[in-house]
C-alpha cells in the first residue's frame, strides 16, 4: 500500500515539478514509514534534507492525501551511518562535492546532485552550440586556468546545465581530490541566507572560498536580490584571485541581465563569454537519433519508420527538452500498444506538443502582410475608412485572424480599432461568401495564408 501511493506520487510530482528537479530531489527519496498522519523519508544527505523539506514538503503532502493517504505531516531524515549512500551509483544522481579533510564534521561541499546522464558522451555537438563545447570541454581537462570565468548563456533547454554537469563529471573522473561544487545561483541564495539566519556567515564564506571549482548555474537569478549579490561578488573575486576556475551560466549575456550591480557585469565578462544558439534542424536531429538509439537498446522490439525523426525535428523547433520529452512519450506508447512507430502515430500521440510549438501568427502580423499585399496603409486597415479598396482588405484580415489565430470575436475586434464582434462576423461571412465565387480573392488568401504559416 505505502509502495502504491507513493508510487502514484512520484508519478504526479514528476509532472508537476518537472524532469529536472525530480531527478535532482524526488527520485533519491526513500519512503520509510507512513503512519499516524507521518510520511517520513529518507534522504542522502542534510542538504538535501533542508532543501526538499523547504520546497517540496507540502507538494508530497497533498498529493499524498489526494492518493487517499491521510498526511498531516511530511519529515526527512538522514540515515545516521553515512558509508550506507554510495559516492557513485550510476542509477542515483553523483555529488559534486568531496569529503574535505579539513573543515570539522560536517565536511561535505553543500552542491545540488549530477545528473548522472549528463555526461560529454552523450552531449550532440552541432553549429549552434560547438563553442560552447569547445569552452567546456577545455575547462574539463582541468589544466591551468586561461579563461575566468567561463560564461556559457542562451535560452532555456539549450543544453548549458547539462554541459556544466558534463564537466563536473569529467573533472571528478581526472582528478578525484578536486573539490568541485555546483549549484543554482538560487541554492547559492537560500545557503547564504541560511549561513546568515543561524550565524554561520564565517563558515559560509570559508565553505566557499576552499573550493577549487566553482559552478553557479542561472545566475540571472541574483538579479535584484541585493545581499546575495554582494556575496556572490566577494565570492567571486576571492576565488578568481586565487585563480579558481569559475564557470557560470545565465540565459543572457551578462550585460543584459537587468538589476545586476555593474560591478558584477563587468567582472562576469572578463573571462570568456559564448553563448548557446537556437537548435538548428541537423541538431535537432542529432539529438533525436542518439535518443533513438539508446531507446532501441531498450525496446529492442520497438520498429521506428524512416521519416520519423526528421519529421520531428522540423516540426518541434522550441527546446531540446521538449524534444525529449516527445521521443520518450512516443517509444513509451509504441512499446505499450505494441505498433511500430510510424509519422501517423507520432502525430496521434504528440497532438498537443505538435499544436503547441506551431509558429503562432499575430493579429498584428496578419494585419500588416494584408496592408503590403492590397497596398493600403496599416493605419487605414485599423481606422474608420468605408471605401471598398480598403473595406475589403480589412474583412480579409479579420477572416485571416479568425482561422489563423485562436482569438475570439471580441478580441479581434478590439485589435481592428476597437469594432464590435458583430462588425467582426459580418466580415467574416462576408469573406466566407465572397471566396467560392471570386477566385482571385480565394487565390490572395491562400497565397496571404501560406506567407503567415511559412
Ligand atoms: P538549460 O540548462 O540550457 O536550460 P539543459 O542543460 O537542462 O538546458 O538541457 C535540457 C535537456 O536537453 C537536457 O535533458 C539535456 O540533456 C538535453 N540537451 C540539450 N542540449 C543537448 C545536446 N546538445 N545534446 C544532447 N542533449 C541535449
Ligand atoms: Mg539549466
């Protein structure tokens, strides 16, 4: 029963809170015992027990309830004889951090866990980010430091946290003894807040210092959080003096990140700074095809049609992540209904990821390519005028924005100079009418439709 639930549960907060952090906190949790309204679970390390207790608690708590387990309260605990948590288990996520002989009891590095999965092997390298690579990977051979920090940015799912990871792994692999941290400018913030709360600003600072190298994923987070800037900024420099590689990441360059001191900019921008661009279409089926291949290991029976991939490599353009996810979804499926993995399964089955990385057409846009292609002025498209060469283009606009965008009739007609929805659908109608018999009007609007698809 306790295994059931919690089962169920691991499987709504892995939905909830994403892939990421449900391998970083959800997955090494151990349920214990469920009794008396008390969920108690295990967890490896102190760190972790503060930081999942802090932010997860009261998720577990209600999905536990929802699941028809009466939890009043949710505790964690660490299992008191510390060799039972093996430093490298492939199936948990490692470390980044090393016993230090040195400072008392409560030695180890307070980073957030690897991911075990990412490793330079199993990274695709491709136009868009073989920079970014390049840079890492010299970081990773751990030799004398050439560039502080390392400044890796770019949009999200583009792959910065899992090149991070990637070198952490690889310096821990080279050189065992190095002292490695990791962790999100936000864990940086909650360590720092916490090390002020219980006065233990001196160890905090010690901690941090004693490090050889150091990894703040996202640090855009900081922006506007005054206090954890001044640390991170002291932090920084101490390490940087010492000549500590530093390697950071954002999701833009350092000069674009709002309400961060100048100070801090102008230092994150001394060393090396390259960014992560969109994925490209060989990317993305790069990655696709690794996936593949490690899922065919998997479903050994699973048969995957020519064309799918490609398919979805042009078709999901928005992040890696998302891509993933659709290839996971898609060889799960298969392999449950038993069919070989065809383009009209894919599309069966990714409907709403399909929809929902579809280029989205604006009313704004729609409105300017009909002026361009009727040769009126954008501002006649949107005002009073009644006369039929510009009364016409207008309908044409509004029956575009009907059947291209999701938006409804009011809204259309607020963005049409504030007309009313009936306004709207006599002019819809009107096209509707118009285009079964008027063939150069049925001809513009395929030729205006397949311009706003493009
Ligand atoms: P970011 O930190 O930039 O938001 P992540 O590093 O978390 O992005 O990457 C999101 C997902 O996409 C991860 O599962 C990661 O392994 C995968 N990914 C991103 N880029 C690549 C790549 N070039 N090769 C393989 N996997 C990638
Ligand atoms: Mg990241």
């Amino acid at each position: 029963m306790i295994e059931e639930s919690w089962g169920q549960v691991r499987n709504e907060l892995l939905k909830s809170v994403g892939k990421n952090n449900f391998a970083s906190w959800i997955e090494p949790l151990k349920l214990d015992t469920l009794e008396n309204g008390i969920a108690r679970f295990e967890v490896p390390t102190k760190f972790m027990r503060d930081w999942v207790s802090r932010n997860f608690a009261e998720q577990i708590r209600q999905h536990l309830t929802r699941v028809g387990a009466e939890v009043e309260r949710v505790e964690f605990h660490v299992p008191t004889q510390r060799d039972a948590a093996p430093a490298k288990a492939e199936a948990k996520p490692n470390r980044a951090s090393r016993n230090a002989p040195r400072a008392g009891d409560d030695a180890e590095l307070p980073g957030a866990p690897l991911d075990a999965r990412f490793t330079f092997d199993s990274f695709v390298v491709g136009k868009p980010n073989e920079l970014a690579h390049a840079a890492a990977r010299r970081v990773a051979e751990g030799g004398p430091v050439t560039f502080n920090p390392l400044f890796l940015y770019g949009g999200v799912g583009l792959g910065k946290t899992h090149l991070m990871h990637a070198v952490a792994h690889e310096l821990q692999t080279r050189q065992p003894d190095l002292r490695v941290l990791y962790l999100s400018a936000e864990q940086f913030m909650y360590r720092f807040v916490q090390a002020l709360r219980e006065k233990e600003i001196m160890g905090f600072k010690e901690m941090f210092r004693s490090v050889d190298v150091l990894m703040v994923d996202d640090v855009q987070f900081i922006a506007g959080k005054e206090s954890t800037q001044e640390e991170f900024f002291h932090t920084f420099n101490a390490l940087v003096d010492q000549n500590k590689q530093i390697i950071i990441s954002a999701d833009r360059a350092p000069g674009e990140i709002k309400d961060l001191e100048e100070r801090i900019k102008s230092r994150l921008q001394c060393g090396l700074v390259v960014d992560l661009h969109p994925t490209d279409y060989e990317l993305r089926l790069g990655i696709l095809q690794q996936k593949a291949e490690q899922y065919r290991g998997q479903y050994p029976a699973l048969k995957l049609a020519n064309g799918v991939l490609e398919f979805l490599a042009h078709r999901i353009t928005t992040n890696v992540r998302v891509l993933e996810g659709a290839l996971t979804r898609l060889f799960a499926f298969a392999s449950l209904v038993g069919r070989e993995i065809t383009l009209d399964l894919a599309q069966d089955c990714l409907a709403d990821i399909l929809r929902a990385s579809d280029r989205k057409v604006t009313i704004e846009e729609i409105q300017r390519k009909v002026a361009e292609h009727y040769n009126i002025r954008l501002s006649d498209m949107i005002g009073p005028k009644r006369v039929r060469t510009i009364a016409r283009p207008r309908q044409v606009a509004m029956y575009l924005a009907k059947t291209l965008t999701t938006r409804s009739l009011p809204e259309i007609g607020r963005r049409f100079g504030g007309r009313d929805h009936t306004t709207i659908m006599h002019g819809i109608r009107k096209v509707e009418e118009l285009k079964t018999t008027d063939s150069q009007l049925s001809e513009d609007l395929n030729m205006l439709r397949r311009l706003l698809e493009g």
